[in-house]
C-alpha cells in the first residue's frame, strides 16, 4: 500500500485523518487529503438528483464555508507533518470527486457518515461505488491503530470475496484473523470454515466461526463478536443485498457503516 487519500468534513474529528496518517506511516505511503466539498455544493447535487437537500437551514455563509476549510486543512496538516502529503483543493472537489480521483490510491480513509456535522453518507457511497477502491471508515473518536486482529465478516458473497483481494495488504500484517459468518445474513457460498483454509495458504494465522444471532441483529453480532476478540478491524463486503433496500429495511452493511465503534474496511 503506498497512497492513501482522505477527507474530514469538519476539524472537530480529525479521527479519519489520525488513523490515515498512521496507516500511512507504517506502510511508507503517501498520503492526499481531499478538500470537502461545500454545503452548497452538495445541496445542488442533491437538488439535481430530485431529492431533498441533507442540509437544514439555510446554506452556510461563504466566510463560513472557508473557515470549516481551513480548519479542516489546518487539523489535516498537524497530522500530516513528517510524511509525504498534500491537499488538494476545491478545484477538483465537487460532490462526486472523492469517487474518481479515489481511483489512483490503494485506499480512501473517511469519518463515519451520517446525520450533520458527520459527513453525508452520500460521500461515502460515493467512495465506495465509483472508487473501486477499498474504503476504511472511521468511527468518533477513535484514536487507535488497525491491522493487529481483525474480524472479517464473511458472508459466502462476491463481494465478500472480492474484499478479501482488496484487503490483503492489511490481513497479510495481522497477527490474528476470524473469519465470521452469522445464521440468516448468508448468500449461496463457500463457509466460513472454507475461507479461513483459504487465508492460512498464505500463511496467515486465521481461524473460522459461524455463529447464530439469537435477537441479536446480523451487524451487532459481528460488532459483539469483534470487541470480544479485541479485534482493532471489521473487514466487510458491502452492500451484497441493494442499497435502497437496506436504507427502507436496514441491513447488516448499513448498521456498520452508520454505529460500528471499530473501523470497518468496506470494499464494493
């Protein structure tokens, strides 16, 4: 892994940046912190999609909009000192930017989304979908390292499979892997059990677990599961059911995306 690119919305959590910069340390990467794009700017986007803006209020001020900027510059920079970094800014940061400039990097490192001042989920799944990339997403607060024990949340899907690929600079350097598959929130596919073979052929230390959710749902499983291992990572195929599904049903990607107190690696 040599380039890594992020984003914060605001300075209030640099976590994204924080966890980006020790990534990018460890693996001797560069790393590119994109600026955020405005409140307005994402208005419009969303005004254009025929839906009805995140923002409530009125748009933000243009003083504003250059003082959330610069803080978010400002708190990029601090953490940023030391490696080999850059900003890029606003003239190539509209709302789907992170999505085909994330194209030329071996990860996106994001806060986790949501409801303001978190960033729009909409930056997120533009990330995800347009990026092919992998996406690291950051929960508040979360002032750790990652890639030491992982949970890799195994649903026998392609998408799961094709995280595996997307993930392995980071499960080559764990020291401990658990493969977990959870009753009711499997697709037609190899076990657990099968993926886990898979991974120790290159050498690594993983084991396999299926387990039942009881009332639990199929997300707080794999978060339950995660902390009780001291896991620092939940690796995750997202999305195999549809997004406008699980946005009117909920699903196991989207209680990840939205409340995981660990980083969850998502790829697409």
């Amino acid at each position: 892994m040599k380039s890594i690119l992020t984003m914060a919305w605001t300075s209030e959590d640099p976590s994204a940046f924080d966890l980006a910069a020790k990534i990018a340390h460890k693996f001797g990467a560069r790393l590119i912190a994109l600026e955020p794009p405005s409140y307005g700017v994402m208005s419009m986007a969303w005004a254009d999609a025929g839906m009805g803006a995140p923002i409530g209020g009125g748009l933000a001020e243009d003083a504003e909009e250059r003082q959330r900027v610069s803080a978010v510059k400002q708190a990029f920079d601090q953490r940023a000192a030391g490696l080999s970094a850059e900003w890029r800014s606003a003239d190539d940061s509209g709302p789907t930017a992170i999505g085909t400039i994330g194209r030329a990097y071996d990860m996106i490192v994001l806060p986790q989304p949501g409801a303001l001042p978190k960033m729009p989920e909409s930056v997120f799944e533009t990330a995800l979908f347009d990026s092919g990339r992998p996406v690291l997403v950051v929960p508040p607060g979360y002032g750790g390292m990652v890639g030491k024990r992982i949970l890799f949340a195994w649903n026998g899907s392609t998408e799961s499979a094709r995280a595996i690929s997307l993930a392995m600079p980071v499960l080559s350097g764990a020291e401990a892997i658990e493969v977990l598959s959870v009753e009711g929130a499997m697709v037609p596919g190899p076990t657990a059990m099968e993926i886990a073979e898979s991974l120790k052929s290159h050498g690594l230390n993983v084991t396999g677990q299926h387990v039942k959710p009881g009332a639990k749902t199929a997300g707080q499983t794999i978060v339950d599961r995660a902390q009780a291992l001291g896991a620092d990572l939940i690796v995750k195929g997202a999305y195999t059911q549809s997004r406008l599904r699980q946005m009117i049903f909920g699903g196991v990607t989207r209680d990840l995306i939205l409340s995981s107190p660990l980083p969850v690696l998502f790829s697409y």
